[in-house]
C-alpha cells in the first residue's frame, strides 16, 4: 500500500515497542508485537518497519536465551568440576544487566516511536526483511 494513504500514529507505534515487556509473562513479548504488527502495518505509516525490526529483536533475543539456557546447562553440568562454578558466576555477571537492557530497549524504542523517530535494537539479526 502506498504510504501516502496511510495515517501517523505515534502512540501506537510506542505501543508495539512497548508491549515487549510483556516477555516478563511469557512469550507475550512476541506474540503481542507480531499481532499489532500484522494487523496495523496496511493502517499505520511506519509500522512494517517497526514492527518487522521489534521481530527481529524477539527473535534474537530467544536465540541468546536458547544460547545462554545451553551454556547455563552445560555450566551445572560442569559444576561438580570447579570451571562450572567459575562459568557459572560468570553467566550469572553477564545476566543481570541483559535482564536490564530487556526493559531499557524496548522503553527507549518506545520513547523514539512516540517522537516519530526509528530506534534501531543493537545485537539485532535480521530474519525477517
């Protein structure tokens, strides 16, 4: 659809980056974004690219968590040898500030759209072009 038909709405577009803090609930975080995404990307100008790059970050973010949930296993494992505990509290260091940076992107993402600018997520891969 021709983006000159559509209309700017900057608060739904804060909306969307900010419905990813439901990922403290479960999988909302994903699934609430993919459904605003998919249903106002034809009404709202500037919501496919919101939307497909707030995607590309859940997903992202659930292959880290893949990630990290391995080497969190693979480090309990190891524990009854002392590099688990070593990785162990390593992982641990590393997990508190990404479990900040889950709320702070997605409020500065929010705080952007709300100001008619494009936050762009670091660590971003893109599945979905």
């Amino acid at each position: 659809m021709n983006d000159d038909f559509l209309k700017e709405d900057n608060s739904t577009l804060a909306l969307v980056h900010y419905s990813q803090l439901l990922n403290f609930f479960g999988f909302f975080g994903l699934i609430v974004p993919l459904i605003l995404w998919t249903t106002k990307k034809e009404e709202i100008k500037g919501m496919d690219a919101h939307g497909k790059h707030i995607l590309n970050y859940q997903l992202s973010l659930l292959l880290y968590s893949f990630i990290f949930g391995f080497l969190f296993f693979i480090s309990f494992i190891l524990m009854f040898v002392l590099i688990g505990f070593i990785i162990m509290g390593i992982l641990s260091l590393v997990a508190i500030p990404l479990a900040i940076l889950l709320i702070i992107y997605p409020i500065l993402g929010g705080v952007s759209a709300s100001k008619g600018e494009f936050y762009k997520y670091p660590l971003t891969i893109n599945f979905i072009s």
